[in-house]
C-alpha cells in the first residue's frame, strides 16, 4: 500500500519520539561497488564518512530520541559514538535483518514506549527536516517503509509501539516491505532520505544534492569514476 501525505490516518496519535537504528558493516569489508569508482583506499573511509553524516543528520532531527548503530568495527563505533550515537555489537554471521531486530532490542531496552525506525547508514546527503517528515508520517501508521532512488530497495522502515520492526531488506526489499503489508511513504520532497550510495554514479547523485561535512571532506576533491 502507497500513502500521500494527504492520506494520513486521523485516528491514531503521533506517538512522540522515535528511536533510529542505524547497522553499518565493518569498514573493509563495507561499500564493495563503490570501489570500482574511488578507488580501495578511499571506499572505507567514505562508509564511515557516509554513516558519520547520516547519524549526524538523524541526530539532529526533532523527533529522533536516540541513535543506535548496530556495527562490530572498533573505528567506527568510536566515531559514530562521538557523534552521540549508541553502538551496540553486532553479530555478522547472522545477516543485515538480524541485526536490525537485535538494534531495534537495544533501543526499546531504554526506550520502551518509543516507535523504531530502521535507516541505512548510507545517506550522506540526509536532511533532519526531510527525516522529520517522514517520521510524522509514519507515526499515523504500525509500519511503513521509504524505497530508495531507483524504487527497488529500502532506505528506511519504521514500527509503532508494540509493533515487530520486520525488517527484509537486501536487494529487491520494496517489494517484500510492500508483501509484509508495510505502508509505502509516497511524499515529495524526500530525495535526501532515498539517495543511499553504493556507487559511482550515487554519490555523483548525492553530492549533486548536498553531502554533509564528512562525506564533503572526502568526496569534494574527489570526481568518482562512471561505474564500470
């Protein structure tokens, strides 16, 4: 199901603040594709770079009450917890889903009334204002879910309170969100919140929207290659 703004539920309370999880590969292994681009030494700095302006973003959101960065990469779950992040380990052996399950745990152990929202780490270009729209939509519904640019993936998928995150990303998740009877958010204006980077040509995209400080450090002097 696809919601406009306009269709927003009216029965049903904004449920106030929300808690993000936020999971993050460790970094050698981390934004293989893009590497074909920018080449291996710059890729691991530019995941962190990407997660650093992401969790930056969300916390700057006004309706975000924490950040949780499911990760088992020392470096960045330094980085991330300077920012004010909460890092959580991770445990790879059991996937991208299970770890979202296991991040949404940790921030309902200290959050427990709070909605959950799971957000890629890959969104350098986010705009706090751009999430914070997304949230109040989402708070009308049990759970809903943002496709990525290209409208196969998923960058963002929430959970009221007392609702199961569900989490299926990897690949072709818009339409396993869509199959689990998740809410598709059809709002404009939401480029920020969509433009994940795995490639080249994504953070050519990005950058054209507007990185932030960390990614700009890296990537601005930087012109990635075409994908190959």
């Amino acid at each position: 199901m696809t919601r406009t703004e306009g269709e927003i539920a009216t029965n049903t309370d904004p449920t106030g603040l929300w808690s993000l999880v936020v999971p993050l590969k460790p970094l050698v292994r981390a934004k293989s594709r893009l590497g074909r681009a920018v080449g291996g030494d710059l890729r691991p700095r530019l995941a962190l770079a990407f997660a650093q302006d992401t969790v930056s973003a969300a916390l700057s959101c006004r309706a975000v009450a924490d950040v949780v960065v499911v990760t088992d990469d020392p470096v960045a779950g330094a980085a991330l917890a300077a920012l004010g992040a909460r890092t959580v380990a991770d445990t790879p052996a059991a996937g991208l889903n299970a770890a979202l399950e296991h991040g949404a745990r940790a921030a309902l152990a200290r959050h427990g009334g709070a909605a959950v929202a799971a957000l890629n780490a890959d969104l350098p270009a986010l705009r706090p204002d751009e999430l914070a729209r997304v949230l109040e939509f989402s708070s009308a519904f049990p759970r809903t879910f943002v496709s990525d640019a290209q409208g196969i993936g998923t960058t963002f998928l929430s959970a009221a309170p007392g609702v199961e995150l569900r989490p299926a990303f990897g690949g072709a998740s818009r339409a396993r969100h869509l199959a689990s009877g998740a809410v598709e958010i059809a709002l404009r204006g939401l480029d920020s919140v969509r433009r994940d980077v795995d490639t080249g040509d994504d953070l050519g995209a990005a950058l054209a929207l507007g990185v932030g400080r960390f990614t700009t450090e890296l990537a601005a002097p930087v012109a990635p290659a075409a994908d190959r």
